[in-house]
C-alpha cells in the first residue's frame, strides 16, 4: 500500500467533462497532477493511447461522440481496450436510461458530482490505490492477453514472474511467452508497458516482505 506522498507524487489524473468541474481545484490544492478536457477525440486521443494517466473521472453526456454513439460509453470502451489497467471513474449527476447501464457496470466505480470534497477525495484516493496495485496491473495485462484469470496458463504466467524479478533468464521467457501470445504491434505495447508495471511493482512487494 503506497503511502499517501508517493500516491500523490505518482498518480496522474484526467478529467473529461464538457464542464470545468469544481473538483480540478480541490485536487490540485491537494497537490495531484490532474488535466481536465471537455472531450476526447482524434486531436487529442493519444492522451488515453499513451497512457499517461492512471485514474480517469469520465462523464457520460456529450463526451466521446467520435467513438460511437453512446457518449461516454463508447469512449470508456476504447479506453479500458487501449488501457485496460487504467481505473475509470464514471463521473456524472444525471440518471442514465437502462440501455446505458453498461457505463456503471464497465467502470471501476461510481463518483457522484454532487459529493462531498471528503467523500470525492476519498473515492479518487481509493480508485488510484487500486490503478498501482499489482493485482490490477496483472488483471490488465491478462485481458490484453485474452487469458481468463485463474486458468492454467494464468498461473503459469504469475509462477514466471515470481521467478523473474530476481532471475534475469526467467524475466526473458515471460517477456517472449507474452510476445508470443500478443499478436499486433498495439496490443504488444500495451503488453510489455504492463509487464514492466508488474514487476515493478512485484520487486517492491518482495522487498516489503523481507
């Protein structure tokens, strides 16, 4: 569990809404990195491709009309496939129509716009803990991967990097298992990007064990 100056210190956060949120104000006076952008679009979306973020509070209405024609929907799809680890907040006030009810069931949680500073900051704490946990990091690079968790593959994938992050052989056949299984040039960028998470976050998880 990160304590909270190295959370603050590591997170980056994205905002998107067609309105400037009170919030951006709160977070910033809590000294996080957040941007904030009324949409996400062909201009402007290697900022979700890059992934330079790890927490994204996303709005529903007249967001991501350039992705499809469920708004927020359509935009929190192409996110979690180009970011899978990344942890999405649906962030909004207005009821959604049950042919929507996918936004809340595909994002991490639920911010309402009408919380509390105490509340929000803590949902937000709460969502980046999560985004620099390793069982999301791994969670991530199993759906790039299309590996169910819990399979066989799954726990022979989790015993290499075990052995890995001590043993530099090992760490080069998890590296070209994966490469293996990852087909596209995409799909092994975001691969490898989050292996790289794991075992960084699986060496300070050994070191804080010892």
């Amino acid at each position: 569990k990160l304590p909270r100056e190295e959370l603050v210190r590591r997170s980056r956060i994205l905002i998107i809404d067609d309105e400037i949120p009170e919030i951006i104000q709160d977070l910033k006076a809590a000294r996080f990195s957040v941007d904030h952008f009324a949409d996400i679009d062909k201009s402007n979306m290697d900022l979700i491709d890059k992934k330079l973020y790890d927490l994204i509070l996303l709005d529903f209405g007249k967001v991501g009309t350039q992705f499809g024609s469920d708004e927020g929907l359509s935009l929190l799809k192409h996110i979690k496939r180009v970011n899978p680890s990344v942890v999405v907040l649906a962030y909004t006030s207005k009821a959604l129509k049950s042919d929507h009810a996918d936004f809340y069931r595909l994002t991490d949680g639920v911010l309402s716009k009408d919380a509390g500073i105490t509340d929000s900051m803590e949902k937000i704490e709460e969502g980046l803990r999560k985004a620099h946990s390793l069982p999301n990091v791994w969670s991530g690079l199993l759906t790039v991967c299309d590996i169910k968790p819990g399979s066989d593959e799954d726990k022979t994938l989790q015993d290499l990097l075990v052995k890995s992050l001590n043993n530099q052989e090992k760490m080069k056949q998890l590296s070209t298992k994966i490469m293996t299984i990852l087909t596209s040039d995409e799909a092994r960028a975001i691969g490898m990007l989050l292996l790289g998470k794991a075992t960084e976050l699986g060496i300070k998880a050994m070191l804080g064990s010892k």
